[in-house]
C-alpha cells in the first residue's frame, strides 16, 4: 500500500491517488463500531455522489483540481472523499504503530504558531505574503522561513509575552489530549514533528505530555549580549536542523528508524509536507499518512492519505482495546470483577480494554434460575459473592473455548486442581498473543518435581503469565475495603498492562519482578492456616498461634527457597507473603475449616473436610488441604520430614495419622514414625529439584 519507491512531488501525489482509487469504495469496508457514529453521515454523502460518478471519474476530477488555484468553492468537499474510511490495512497499522509523528501548527493546535505570533507583534500582513510565495512554489521552505523571521524581528521577551497570552491550552485542538494519553499509555513512543520552532512548540508539548526529546522542530538564533549572558536579537534558524528544509519531515523519520527498532510509524498531519513524509526519497518513511482536516481541507492531502480524519476522536476510536476474558466465578473472581468492573466501565480515560468482558463459569441452577443467566442479566454472582457488582458489561459464558478464543487478556482464577486439565482443552486455541495472569494459588506434583500454576500455564499455552497475590479477602474486596496486593511477573510490560487493569485507591497493586516468590508464598500459606485453624479448633490463645504463624513463615521461605533459588528474601515482606499469612491464618476460609475440623474432633464427632466444606464455602473449593498433601509428597519424596516439621505435622494430623493435639508440638509430630507409607501405595522414586521457571 504505501510508496516506498523515489519521487519528486508531483508523481508521489498523482501515484498516491492512483493508490487510493484502487481501494474497495468504503460501503464495502468494515467499519469499527465506534468509528461508524463520526463518519456516518459522510458515508452516505459518498454513497449518493459515486452513484453518479465512476470512481475513476471521481480521481481524476479531484486530480484536476490539484492544479487549479485554491478557490474555496473549488475545493474537494471532505465528505466526498474516498478515504475517510480506514480499510483494514490501514486500520491494522493504526493500531500496531510503535510510533506517532504529529504535526504541530494546524493539527496539534488550531493555528500557525508563526502566524499567530505575528498577529501578536502586529506584522501579520507582512507574513501572510511570505506564505502566500511559498504556496505559489516562488520560494523555499527555508527561504520562507527565513523571511518571516526578519519581518517578526522578536525579543526573548516578546516571546514570552506571547505565550502567556496564547497559553497552550487555548490552541489544542478538541480530541488532541486525549488521544495522546491514550496512545502513550500504550507505550505508543508520541513526536511532534513540524516545521516551526522549538521556542513556540515546546510548551504545547509539555502540555501535551511529549517529552522535549521527543520535539523534532526548528531553532531560532539569537546574538547575545556579551556583559549580560542574554540573549537579545533574532539572528535567523538553525539550518542544522532536518525541519529547516522541504524534505525535511521523511529525513526525520528516516532518522527515527535508524535510530530506534521502530516496525510502524505513523505521519498525522494537515499539510503536504506531512503527507510527503511517506516519501522514500530520503530512507526509509513513515508507513502511515492520516491527513486531518480540522482547521485546513487542503485538496493534496484529502486525497492523498491513506486515511483523511476531521475530529481526533475518529483516531481515539480507531485505537486498540484489549478484550478480557476472565476464567472463573468464584468469589475471588467475582471480587476481581468488582475491581476490574470500575477501570473498565467509566474509570480509564485511555480506554485500553474492552469494557465488555466474558467470564466463564461451571454452570448450575441457583435459586430457580440458571446462575449464567442471573449472572449476565443482574452483574452479580448471588451465589459466590452476593451483593457485588462485576462490571456493566460482564457476560457468563459456560462454555470455556467460546470465552477465551479471542481474549487478549486471560485471567485464571479456578481451583488449581483443575488449571492442567484446562490448559490441555486451550492448547491452540487462544490468540498466539494474548497474555494472561493467575489468581489462582496452588501447585501441581509431577513425578519430575512441582510446577506453579503460572508455569503451567506458560508451558502449555505458550503465552506470558504474570501472577496477582497477596492478603486479598474476597468479601473485604468487594465491600472495598483498604487490600493490597502485587502482580508477581516475568515480563515487566505485561505486568504494567495488569497494573492498569487492577489497580485501585482501594485495591492498591505494586509489581514484583519475582512471579514465583509471589506464588510460592499463596501457595503455602494455605498450610499454615490450617495449623492455624486447628489452634483456634482446640481452644488454643494468641501465643499458640502466633508461634505456628511465625513458625510457618520460617518453613514457607525456607522451602521455597530449596525449590526456587532465585526468590528474593524481599518477597515474604511483601503483601503475598506476612500479609497474606495474617489474613489467612485470621479471616480466611481453610482457617475456618480447619478450627471446625478440630472442633469436631476434640468433641467426639469428627467430621471429614469435605463435608465441612460443604457446609461453610457454599460450592467453594477448600485448597489448604490439597496444597498440605502436594507440598509433603515432595517432602516425603526428598526426605525432608524433619526440615519441615509444620508442614509435615499438618499433614499427619488432617489425615488422620496422628492427633490434633500433636499441633502443640510439631517437632514430634514429624519425627513420629508412621506404619505405612504416607503417600500413595508406595514411595516414588526421590527425583531431582526442578526448578520449571
């Protein structure tokens, strides 16, 4: 599509409307639905004059205007244009830029700086006649730009004067700043790109949030005052500068290419220097024009883009969103669509996701009613957590494949018992590039060695996996209660993306370069609170408990540390390690369990887990014991009994090989000897530590 080939002006521009009279007539493209509102009403202008007109006619016409003087009357009427529609090229390229070069005067801001500096130094005539030259082709870029310069004759002073009382804020055009922002926060690398001058540009980039490194402008030349250091009289600009000349603008962007790994950059302008910036002539050009149409139609340009916009909201609403997909509906995950509900729907100004998010669930009738129904119409999961809000446009979707298959974002937050047998039905089926983070805590043995849930997923998806953890209560979350947590990565980008999806005054996320520290410390503080819940079980004081707390902490960095050598200590001072040790071992649901275990015990009924579970989770699945049966089959296998007497006197007791009360002394418990083996019918064979990272 676009012209990488050498050309003066003249042929770029006819070969550029050759181009465009080539494209499907734009009642044939597909167009995005938040675009379709901006432009409709042009659309079918278009449709009514091509209905009389060729589409060949129609280039050539607005071909021959190119030649004729700028008579108002004359000019190509921009609802006529056949590209004010992007076809899916061009949309696709929008979307996938690395890069976005803006011109300044007429686009970024209503005027022209120069111009209106000018009008403000009371030389306005004066210059509108250099200008008039440089459109007639009489002079150069550079000439004309010199010329005006003499003509202003400005102070520093003057210039100041003049931004103060054109402050920038009063020149953007409608539609910039949010474009902008939006585009930046999706790591979009944003210039401004013009020929005018740094002195005048600089505070509208500032404004705009462009960093002054990123401003590719003229300089002016001043003489300074030997005694003061001053700078005084205008002597002219810098003709070192690549704006300074008419090809100046692909010169630039040629620039940028051999200067950063850019694969897409994209040229937004209102002037045929913008639109030349695709030109090749001179390396490598932009691999985008979006003519805008705001302030000036100018004929080259309109017909000469590849995509011809008048409000920056058609770019804004061209841009990517990021489709979600959130896998579970327990109350964790409900509580994660409480919180990712409110930056979806209203709360995220740079709109990078789509507010519309499916959330598959184990469908089942609840109340009467099937609870994927009760989910979808009222936005509230009674079952799991009721009276919780998930988000305005949350879907229950049963069925798994249908949920994921065009997610951007998957977000795991099951039983992990059940993540393997998931990932084994997603092989090949989700997007190569999605991304995707676990809430999910819990680990799978393998007769190799342990895998974490992210592992697995990374394994076996082939996708990046980030981890969310920490002292996250559900009911709290979705009562907005003060909760922290952090999203433990492998991949920083990735986790800001999450960031920006879950981060909330209330629900306050800080990232971790350390993913299986992260999961290491939701994984086993499980264990730990089912001690902890046996000493509230056997009417045991604060002492009790805080010895098993503390003990815990020690035998979760310590073995975390034997498996994953790279965990940072750091990490169990963070919200996924002490904090969610405190809450789990007071608030959480295995500590509930596990004192009515004990109870039951001491009281000479027992009860077994399941039934208990039943009872008090209300479909919810209880991972402490599971997690307490994996962690000491790998004890177990590396004859580890001793190093880890919490974990291995846990273990003993919920299976019912040696008493409760053995909690008070953990060291004897796990030196117990025991009549049969502990795990399975027989020991397997002791393998290696494998660090699955």
């Amino acid at each position: 599509m676009m012209l990488k080939q050498s050309m003066g002006k003249h042929s770029l521009l006819q070969a550029r409307v050759k181009t465009i009279s080539a494209r499907p007539f734009p009642s044939a493209v597909p167009i995005p639905s938040l675009i379709r509102p901006l432009v409709s009403p042009a659309i079918d202008r278009v449709r009514c004059f091509v209905k009389e007109r060729a589409i060949s006619d129609v280039t050539s016409e607005h071909y021959a205007l190119l030649q004729e003087p700028l008579i108002p009357e004359k000019h190509v009427r921009w609802d006529w244009c056949p590209n004010r529609l992007p076809d899916p090229e061009v949309l696709e390229i929008w979307q996938a830029a690395d890069a976005v070069c803006f011109d300044v005067d007429c686009t970024l801001v209503k005027n022209d700086g120069l111009d209106l500096l000018a009008e403000f130094m009371g030389v306005r005539d004066q210059v509108e006649a250099v200008m008039a030259k440089r459109l007639e082709g009489t002079i150069s870029l550079d000439d004309s730009l010199d010329e005006r310069l003499k003509i202003l004759d400005c102070t520093p002073e003057d210039i100041k004067n003049f931004l103060k009382t054109n402050p920038p804020e009063t020149r953007i055009n409608e539609g910039v700043v949010q474009l902008i922002q939006s585009l930046r926060a999706r790591g979009v690398q944003v210039y401004a790109l013009s020929a005018g001058f740094r002195e005048i540009l600089n505070p509208v980039a500032k404004y705009l949030g462009i960093p002054s490194s990123n401003v590719i402008a003229n300089r002016m030349n001043w003489q300074w005052d030997d005694e003061t250091g001053e700078p005084t009289k205008l002597m002219g600009f810098d003709m070192s500068e690549p704006t300074s000349s008419g090809s100046g603008k692909p010169e630039a962007i040629a620039k940028l290419r051999q200067t950063f790994p850019y694969n897409t950059i994209v040229m937004v302008g209102d002037g045929v220097t913008d639109l030349e910036a695709v030109n090749s002539e001179y390396g490598e050009g932009a691999d985008l024009f979006i003519g805008y149409g705001g302030n000036l139609q100018r004929n080259e340009v309109m017909l000469g883009a590849d995509w011809f916009i008048m409000h920056f909201d058609e770019l804004f609403a061209a841009l990517k969103r990021r489709k979600v997909a959130m896998v579970g509906a327990g109350a964790m995950a409900c509580a994660a669509m409480h919180v990712m509900g409110q930056n979806l729907n209203g709360d995220d100004p740079a709109q990078l996701f789509d507010a519309n998010v499916k959330m598959w669930l184990h469908d089942s009738e609840f109340e009467g009613e099937m609870l994927s129904d009760t989910i979808t119409m009222t936005k509230m999961n009674p079952k799991y957590l009721p009276g919780v809000t998930l988000g305005e446009k949350t879907v229950a979707e049963p069925n798994l494949l249908e949920c994921v298959k065009d997610a951007d974002i998957i977000i795991f937050c099951v039983p992990h018992q059940f993540i393997h047998g998931m990932c084994k039905k997603l092989v090949g089926k989700i997007k190569e590039d999605a991304i995707a983070i676990s809430l999910t805590k819990g680990m799978r043995v393998r007769a190799d060695g342990p895998q974490l849930v992210s592992q697995m997923i990374r394994k076996m998806l082939g996708v990046d996996c980030c981890v969310l953890m920490g002292a996250n209560i559900a009911s709290e979350i979705g009562q907005e209660q003060l909760t922290e947590a952090v999203i433990g990565y492998y991949n920083r980008d990735n986790a800001k993306i999450f960031h920006k999806l879950f981060d909330r005054d209330y629900f306050i996320c800080n990232m971790l370069p350390d993913a299986p520290g992260a999961e290491m410390c939701g994984t086993l503080k499980n264990i730990i609170a089912i001690g902890a819940g046996i000493v509230d079980g056997l009417g045991l004081g604060s002492n009790s408990k805080a010895a098993i707390m503390r003990i815990g902490l020690s035998e979760m960095r310590k073995f975390s540390k034997a498996l994953y050598p790279t965990i940072r200590d750091e990490t169990f001072l963070e919200t996924c390690g002490v904090a969610d040790l405190i809450a789990t071992c007071y608030g959480g649901r295995n500590r509930k369990c596990a004192e009515e275990w004990a109870r039951s015990h001491v009281s000479g009924t027992p009860r077994t887990f399941n039934d208990i579970e039943e009872e008090l989770l209300g479909g919810q699945k209880l991972q402490g014991t599971l997690t307490a049966n994996e962690v000491y089959e790998i004890i177990e296998m590396r004859g580890w009994e001793l190093e880890y007497p919490l974990f291995t006197t846990v273990y003993r007791i919920i299976n019912d090989k040696i008493p409760p009360q053995m909690i008070f002394n953990v060291k004897e418990g796990a030196r117990m000897k025991l009549s049969a083996p502990a795990v399975g019918p027989g020991k397997r064979k002791n393998p290696l530590p494998s660090m699955d990272v």
